[in-house]
C-alpha cells in the first residue's frame, strides 16, 4: 500500500512542534502498529518554499522529538515539518505537521524575578529573558525585543484579603506602606497583548523584615 | 485600536480577530494542500513605511472582503464556521470602513507603492486555480493579522 | 387546528445594558399547541455581501420563550439584523424582522457598582465583573480642600485591589466609571464611596 494511504499500516502520528520562548521542539508519537525498532528521519520546509530539507542530526532516529529552533528561526517565516517512519523490511511512513509559526504558537515561560523584603517594602527585580533568536549583530533577542508590546503584571497578596497591582514595561519595582515582619505572597506573569500571551506565574512568598526603629 | 499611519481604527479589539480565526484556522489550513506557494509573501510586506500601511491595509481588506471571503462562502457551510466566520468578516469590515486613506496628490507614489505590493499578492493569488487561491488566501489570514498587529496600540 | 396558519411573532425589540444585549417579541398563542421560535441573524458584512445568509442564534434555535440571549451573536460594532419566527409542530410562521438593525454601541451603560474599604491605611476597591470588554477609570481623592484627585485604570475585577495609602485621621472618598473599547464609550461616574481613617490627623 502507498505509504500514509488509508490501509498502509499507522507507525506515525500527532506530529506536532512545542514551543516555548521560541525553542521549538518537533514531537511525535508511534503508532497502534510500529514495532520498537521504527526508525524516524525529520525533514523541514519553509511554507512557500518547493525543497524539503534534511535535519542533520534526525536521520534514522529512535527517539520521538527533534530540536527545530535553529531551523525555524525566522520571525517572518512559517514552516512545516515531515517525519517519516521506517520499519524494517517496510514501507516508509510519512507524516506532514501542521504549519507552524513561532510568534503565534509559541508559550511564555515565567519570568526570572529576584524579589528582595526590606521593612515595609518588597522589591521585585525582573531579569530580562533571553531566546535563541539570533539578531543580525549575533546577539541573542530578549523576549522584550521581539515583543514591543510586552509587559510585566505584579500582585501582592495582602494577607488573602485584597491584592496591590503594578504593572508596565520596566523591570524594576516596589511595593511600598507594607507592615514589617509580614508574610506576602507575590507573582509576576509577563503579558503580550497583541499575541494574548501571558506566562504562568512566577511566586515568590516573602516576609517583611522586623522594624528594630 | 490600529494606527496605519494618519489612519487610525477605535473599536475592533485584535484578540477578537484572533480568537475567530484560531477557531477555524485548523480546518481551513489544512484543506491548504499547496505548501509551495506563499501569496502574502514576504516581500508584500517588508519595510512598509506607516504613510504606506493605510493604502496597503485598506486594498487587502477590500479584497479579502469582497472577493475572498465572499467566494468562499460556501466552505464556510460545509464546514459550519460561520459563526466565527460572521464575527471575523464584520471586525475586519470595521476596519476596512474606517480606513479613509488620503487621495490627494503628493500621495500618488505612496499610493503606488502600496499596489505594487497588492500586486505582488493579486498575481500570485491569479496563478492559482480559483478554488486552490480562494483556500490558500483565506488560509493566510494569520499572515495578515500577523502584519495588522504591527499597528495596533493598547 | 393542523392547517391554520402560524402567525409571525410581533413588537420585536432588544433590551440591552452593560454589553449584554436581550431579544423580546409579543408571544405566539395557539392554545392546546407548543409554539418554539428561531431567531436568526446578519451582521452588516452579510447584509451588504452576502444577504441571503442568515445565521441560526448561538442559543435560540429553537427557544420556547418570548427572548433571546443574543450577546454572544453580537461581535462587532455594526448594524445586525435579526428576525424571529415561530413553528408549531411542522408549520412554521413568516419571519419577523427588528426594524431598525441593532448596533450595540446602543447599550446603556451604567455606573459601575463599587465597594470601597480601607485595611489599616491601605484604600481599598472591589468592583463588580461585568465581563472582559470592561475596564473602569477610578479616582479617589482625600476628603481636604485643595487635595488632589488620583486616578486609576482598574482591570482586574471580582477580588478587592489597592488604590492607595491613606493619612492617618483623614477621610478619603472613591469614584468609578466603566470603559468599553469596543464601542469607545464610558458609563457615568458612581456615586462617591468615602471611608475614614483611624488616629491623630497629621498637621496639613
């Protein structure tokens, strides 16, 4: 039977990428039918483009995922991706993913954040998150480079009765009238609005310091 | 709202674009069997200048609008999106009408320049047999969200 | 009577505040038969594109009552057409339509309802969820001749936020007003809400 045709035996299927501050992973399953010994090769294709071209690196593999990031890169660009699935002494299985593109696909982790008690403060430091989105001078995007309209959501959990917000683009903040030696409990999600984007949190639980004035 | 240069457009949220096309993207895309031809290419694109992206944005609704999204009407039924067909179609109808770009003179090659890169998307759309073109446009929308959100300020 | 005619449902009219938007008529009455009525829709791209097609409502195909829920069909600032007819049985009626179309920057839009409360000398403000199109602008202020207005964009709902820090000894009044993008309108402000603070006045 042709291969991927309805009655060639399934050794293939949810192909799909995984991406996550634009680190895309090509994932996959076996199927009902594929003995242990399938092997998988990976091939990607810029959507636009006729040639599909090898991922060196995923040719005759065992394993069920391939690192695309490099290959998927460009912001500008949708991509698709095949793998196909051998058994031995069989016929080739290929499977095509759905088309991909990062700026719409791919997931905000939380933030890295430093979040520093002081008296009747709390300071929260954000640090920038890096992708591996390579710029023409080599250096590597910040998610605040690709995203114009990122922004950072902080709330203050005032002992489970009322929340303090601050918000906005800088990465320096501070929750200021706090009751020393308190405990709070702080997230910080970052949010791109244009995409709808928004991370999981990142918690902190921290205790003011004790007032010795 | 959206800001195409001296074009500005209040109450159409681009979220709401998203959310009604995400909701039919999966079964349009994949009806899209031609992964060879790209019709918002790149080049339809890059580097438009903001005095440009008025001209560019009103031409390509107004053929997605009155060509594309009419004609292709019939798969919207078959595959009982229309719904969200409905809500997308009337957002970007919003837009389209609040775009009055300028006619006057000094605009002409602005203006120009603008159909050429229209031009560059109509002659590939022409390549295509109808149905294949009228598939693969509205299976590029994203694209042309993807360019609308350049413009958009919250 | 399985031969007399259904008559079209009458007075169709929508009801709508705060983005929800609600469509009445005069009811059907065949006695000893159960009348259901279909309400159906078009957005203006449709009616100018396209105006054989109307769109069968998200929760009102069919309805047995006299209303319909149309706010989740209502995803645009234009002019929508609606209409409603009844069936009994296999017979159906003629369609009534709602002249004229409803756009839903009609709504009425009303002050938001507030609770206002302080927690040691913290201001703080619950505002009720009246849904994701909605923001609200709050000012407060300290009750004092010449005290400055603060204000704010509140978008979190449904949970008490923090405004401000509060003086000691001094009283300190909220107002709100919602916002909705969609149709780029503002509801008036709510009555203000003041609370006063516990302890010595500081000296002005």
């Amino acid at each position: 039977a042709a291969p991927g045709t309805e009655d060639s035996p399934a050794l293939l299927q949810y192909v799909k990428f995984q991406s996550s501050n634009f680190e895309n992973i090509l994932t996959w399953e076996s199927g009902p039918e594929s003995p242990p010994d399938t092997t998988y090769s990976v091939e990607y294709k810029t959507y636009g483009e006729s040639v599909w071209l090898a991922k060196k690196g995923c040719q005759g593999i065992t394993r069920k995922s391939c690192n695309l990031t490099m290959e998927t890169g460009n912001l500008t660009e949708l991509y698709y991706a095949k793998v196909t699935a051998v058994r031995p002494g069989g016929q080739p299985f290929p499977k095509i993913s759905e088309r991909f593109s990062s700026l719409q696909h791919t997931t905000i982790k939380p933030p890295d954040v430093t979040c520093v008690p002081k008296v009747r403060s709390i300071q929260m430091i954000i640090h920038p998150t890096p992708t591996p989105i390579l710029a023409g001078d080599g250096h590597r995007f910040t998610l605040e480079e690709i995203f114009q309209d990122l922004f950072y959501r902080l709330e203050l959990r005032v002992n489970h009765t009322y929340q303090m917000h601050l918000g906005g683009q800088q990465r320096e903040y501070e929750f200021l009238g706090l009751t020393p030696e308190t405990e709070f409990l702080g997230t910080i999600m970052i949010l791109v609005p244009t995409w709808s984007k928004e991370s999981a949190p990142y918690v902190c639980r921290v205790k003011t310091l004790p007032d010795w004035t | 709202e959206f800001h195409f240069g001296p074009c500005h457009v209040e109450g159409v949220a681009l979220l709401e674009l998203w959310k009604a096309f995400g909701a039919m993207k999966d079964i349009v895309v994949t009806q899209d069997k031609i992964m060879s031809v790209r019709l918002l290419k790149q080049e339809v694109f890059q580097n438009v200048s903001d005095a440009e992206s008025c001209y560019l944005a009103h031409e390509l609704l107004k053929f997605y609008l009155h060509t594309v999204f009419k004609d292709y009407y019939h798969k919207v039924v078959e595959f009982k999106i229309m719904k969200s067909f409905s809500t997308l179609a009337n957002n970007l109808f919003v837009i389209m009408s609040k775009l009055q770009p300028r006619q006057e003179n000094e605009t002409v090659s602005i203006r120009e320049s603008a159909h050429r890169r229209f031009l560059l998307f109509w002659s590939a759309f022409k390549q295509l047999n109808t149905e294949a073109a009228l598939t693969k446009a509205f299976g590029e929308v994203d694209i042309l969200l993807t360019w609308m959100g350049k413009f958009y300020r919250h | 009577d399985p031969g007399a005619v259904v008559p079209a449902p009458q007075n169709l009219s929508v009801h709508s505040a705060n983005m929800k938007h609600l469509l009445v008529w005069s009811p059907v009455i065949l006695p000893g038969e159960t009348v259901h009525y279909w309400v159906e829709y078009q957005g203006e791209y449709e009616s100018l594109y396209m105006s054989h097609v109307w769109i069968p409502s998200s929760w009102c195909s069919p309805t047995p009552g006299p209303e319909c829920d149309v706010t989740d069909d209502i995803t645009a600032t234009v002019p929508y057409r609606l209409r409603v007819r009844a069936t009994s049985g296999p017979r159906a009626s003629a369609w009534s339509a709602l002249k004229p179309p409803f756009n839903r920057n009609s709504t009425l839009l009303l002050p938001p309802r507030m609770a206002v409360r302080k927690d040691g000398s913290h201001l703080v403000i619950e505002l009720e969820d009246l849904g994701p199109q909605f923001e609200f602008f709050v000012t407060f202020w300290r009750k004092a001749p010449g005290a400055k207005e603060h204000a704010k964009v509140v978008r979190s709902v449904g949970f008490p936020v923090y405004l401000g820090a509060m003086e000691p000894g001094a009283v300190y009044c909220v107002k709100a007003r919602a916002l909705v993008r969609a149709i780029a309108r503002r509801s008036a402000f709510s009555q203000a809400q003041c609370v006063e603070v516990q302890g010595e006045a500081l000296p002005l």
